[in-house]
C-alpha cells in the first residue's frame, strides 16, 4: 500500500514524506501483589507530509490497508491543508548513510505469546507475594513491545526498521508508624531474565525502608550531590535550553554555540547510536542519521538538538532528533542522554545526597530556577546514614552547572539517560 500511496503522490507537483508503523503492544499490571490487568494494543497507521509553495500540511489514517480511493482521498486532503497552511515548510532530508546499531530489536520479544508473558507476570506477582512482610504491600508493571517504521519521502530517502521495547517497574509501600514508598523503573531492548524482576522489587523494597525513617532535614545551602535520578530532574530544565526550537524562538539562554556553562570536566551528550540504548535509533523520525552529537564539553554548548526544520532554519546541520508517530508531526527530542563519568570516587561521599526529587515541571527554563520536592534523600554524617524527604531542593540549573565541584566515575542508567553522581552547590529548605 506504500508503493500505491507514492504513486500517487508522484503525480503530484509537490513535495511529500510518508511515515509508517505498525506494532504491538503487551502491558500488565500488579496491584498488592496481584495481577489485576493484563492489556494489548496493536496499532498501525501513516502520517503524510505535503510541502507546497513553502508551506506545510499534515494528515494521518490509521491502518495500513485502504482501498484506492481512500488514498487519493487522503493524499488530496494533505494538499488541500498545505495550500492553506500557515505553517513554514523549510524542506525534507536528503538521503544520507545511516549508522547500524546493534541491540536494537529482540526476536525473542516479538514472538513471545502473550499467555507466555502473562504467566511471566503472575510470577513477577508471586516473587511479591514471598519477599513482602505484613508492613509492605508491593505492586509492579511489565511491558513488552514491538515496533516496524519506516520513513520516504520525494527527495529519495526510504528507510524502514524495527525495535523492540520492555520496561519493568516496581512500587513498595511500607506502613506502621508512619508510611515510607520506593519505586524502580527500567527499560530495556531484550527479554530481560527473572533475576532482574527480583532486582526491582528489591530496589524498591529497600527505597520504602529508608523512606520509612525518613523526616525532614535542617535547612541547609551549600554542597549537595545529587544521584543520577535528581540530576536527571536537574538537567532536565538545561536541555530544554539546547532545544533548536527553543533557541529559534528565543526561548533560550543561547543563541549560538560556544558559551560558557559549565567547568570543563562536564559532559554531556544525546548519542542515538548506543547499542541496546532505549533511546538509540538508526534514522530519525524523518530520516536524517541517529547521531552521537556533544551537546556540552570543555565547558562550553557544543551543539543544539536539532531537527531538520530547525536545522535549516537556524542555517545548521540537523541532529537526527526528529521524534514523531504516524499521527505527529516531528518534533525535537532527545535520543540517549549521557552524562560522562569523571575522575571522582564519590561512592563514599559524606553528607547530603539526594535520591530523587519531583516537580520539575514547574521549573522555569529561561531562568533557569527550579525547586523541586525531595522524595527521597540521606544525609551521611561519620557513616551514619539519616534519610529524608518533603523538603525543597531549590536553586538555579545555570547556577548548579557552574558550581560543579565533583563528577562521580561510576555511571548507572536508568532507561535513557546515563549517569554518574554530581556534586554541586544549592539549597535544602
């Protein structure tokens, strides 16, 4: 049907890009220890870009089987938006080499029958059953994938691929005295071994035990080092300043690679080319090349995160960080996000770390200022070991980069970003 929907197109005097999928999904949940819902979705579907006389149209239809004349029905509508568009159509990607990446699809999850990944789960609940005590209760989430795309359009680029996804989470709830959570999650692109189910409830059963005892902490200012969960929160409100889209529309701190943000051992990069990375892909949601892009090193913004609109927009090369489904239009988003370890061992650091923190949506980008709720965190004082929550972790993301004093040299990964701990100075209120 792709062939026949190009050929019409073809008769056409315009620009145009087709982008496909079909997949599946297979998702269960386990609340208290028991397998309450078990759910799949399949879906499929083409988003169809039209580009006319400068402007830009967009349409979908779901399902890959239509008859002839609901495809000359969809291609005339697409135009038909094009020519009264506002939007700016800057133009599609030319055909380029893509990188192979390696890990990206797992047969095994494909073919697994869904009463097979049932029984999975029901074990997933039983392993909860026989680590609880009486003061916890413990719930959980699996989900396995799979996803065929591809991508073409009439300057020659056709591309197509697959990967497949499962993501695993854990929740405990410890009650008594008073009330402590703990939660795991991670991603992965193969079948992962029990051993690793096992690995999540005990994560998140000994994240309860310390929120358990945890109080709130003295007000404090100063040196805080953050876990890779809390740095990611933090970073999170800096990257949305690398945005090609943000930096176009002057939503940004910078205006141009090369401005200084950080002491020269940070940094940080979107590599979509990471074998087995959740986040990894060989082409981007329009076709250009996955890229292993510096975003900040020697301490200075290297690059923007950029799509092929924005690229050209801004007169740069594009990223490969188109993100899209068949009923989206692209838009720009980060591969895998991977800060890289230093020189430090901060594995034995004494005093206040923090684990996780939430909130960051009301983070303010532009300035930069953040406060975010701490959900769990420890101060460690001669080997003793005190938690804490509910306080404030406020500061300013420009500020915390700068004031880098210490990068841990053991990296974790929690789905797609990757992590060392990171030393920096803000405020405990």
């Amino acid at each position: 049907m792709i062939d026949e929907l190009i050929g019409i197109l073809e008769r056409e005097n315009v620009e145009w890009e087709l982008y496909w999928e079909r997949g599946r999904s297979g998702s269960f949940r386990i609340e208290r220890e028991t397998l309450e819902r078990s759910q799949r979705k399949f879906y499929s579907g083409i988003g169809l870009r039209v580009g006319y006389l400068g402007k830009l149209g967009f349409s979908y239809v779901t399902g890959l089987n239509h008859e002839r004349e609901a495809l000359e029905e969809f291609v005339k509508r697409t135009i038909k938006l094009a020519r009264v568009s506002e939007v700016p159509f800057p133009g599609f990607p030319t055909p380029s080499k893509v990188p192979h990446v390696k890990g990206l699809y797992d047969r095994r999850i494909e073919s697994i029958p869904f009463e097979e990944a049932h029984a999975m789960a029901r074990d997933f609940s039983l392993r909860m059953r026989e680590l609880k005590d009486d003061s916890l209760t413990l719930s959980g989430s699996i989900t396995l994938a799979v996803d065929h795309y591809g991508v073409v359009n009439s300057n020659g680029v056709r591309l197509e691929g697959k990967g497949t996804w499962m993501s695993l989470g854990a929740y405990a709830v410890k009650k008594g005295d008073g009330t402590g959570s703990g939660s795991y999650y991670q991603g992965y692109r193969s079948l992962q071994p029990f051993e690793e189910f096992e690995n999540a409830i005990q994560r998140a059963i000994s994240e309860a035990e310390l929120s358990y005892r945890a109080g709130r902490l003295e007000p404090h200012s100063g040196e805080i080092l953050l876990e890779p969960e809390a740095f990611r929160a933090v970073l999170g409100v800096f990257l949305e300043n690398l945005s090609g889209e943000s930096v176009y529309h002057r939503r940004s701190r910078f205006s141009e690679p090369g401005e200084e943000v950080a002491p020269g051992e940070l940094v940080i990069l979107d590599d979509a080319t990471l074998p087995e990375g959740t986040g990894s892909f060989s082409f981007d949601g329009e076709g250009n090349p996955g890229e292993r892009t510096v975003l900040v090193e020697n301490g200075m913004v290297s690059s923007f995160l950029l799509d092929e609109t924005y690229a050209r927009l801004l007169g740069m090369e594009s990223t490969g960080n188109a993100a899209r489904d068949f009923r989206t239009v692209p838009h720009i988003g980060t591969s895998n996000v991977v800060v890289e370890p230093g020189k430090d061992d901060l594995e034995g650091f004494e005093g206040i770390i923090i684990k996780k923190v939430f909130g960051e949506h009301t983070a303010n980008p532009v300035s930069g200022d953040f406060s975010l709720t701490v959900g769990l965190g420890y101060a460690v004082r001669n080997g003793e070991v005190v938690p804490f929550r509910d306080n404030m972790l406020a500061g300013n993301v420009f500020d915390f980069l700068r004031s880098i004093a210490a990068i841990g040299n053991r990296l974790e990964r929690r789905g797609s970003f990757y992590s060392p701990r990171v030393l920096g100075v803000a405020r405990l209120v």
